[in-house]
C-alpha cells in the first residue's frame, strides 16, 4: 500500500471536498481518504498508477498540482493557466 498526498487548489469549498471525496472512492481498495480545502490524501494498493487518481479527480472537475507519497514528489504540475478556482 501507499499514501498519497494530492494537491488541489480549486477544490476549496466542503461541498468540492465531498465531489472530490466520492470520485477517489471510486479507485478499487482505496481507503484512508481525507480531504480539506486545496488537499486530499488517501491509501491506495501499489498497482495504482498515479495518472489514474489524476485522471479521476480531472473528470471530476478539479485539477492536481503536486502528488507526493512518503514526502517523495510523484508529480509536479505548475502550468496554471485557464485553471480558475471550482469554488
């Protein structure tokens, strides 16, 4: 298993938190899922790739900027431009 921690800045409000929320449990054994605002962190078996989660909380309607796991950076994404706040 590991544990990412998956920065989203447009996810802002309790009710993108819960959008966000509900689309990551939809990841097969995923477990340990948190959000709070701009942040969401969650277990996921080893075999999940890390552009499936992205590709989840994108159709969702959010995007991720930075995804780490044990402080060891995934995935660092700064091109913000044409991304505005969800919330």
């Amino acid at each position: 298993m590991k544990t990412l921690k998956i920065q989203i800045p447009n996810m802002q409000s309790s009710h993108c938190q819960m959008r966000v929320n509900n689309a990551l449990s939809t990841i097969s054994d995923a477990s340990s899922i948190t959000t709070k605002p701009g942040e969401a962190s969650l277990t996921l078996p080893i075999e999940t790739s890390v552009l499936d989660v992205i590709t989840i909380i994108e159709k969702a309607g959010y995007y991720v900027t930075d995804i780490s796991e044990d402080d060891m950076n995934l995935f660092h994404h700064t091109e913000t431009e044409n991304k505005h706040a969800h919330c």
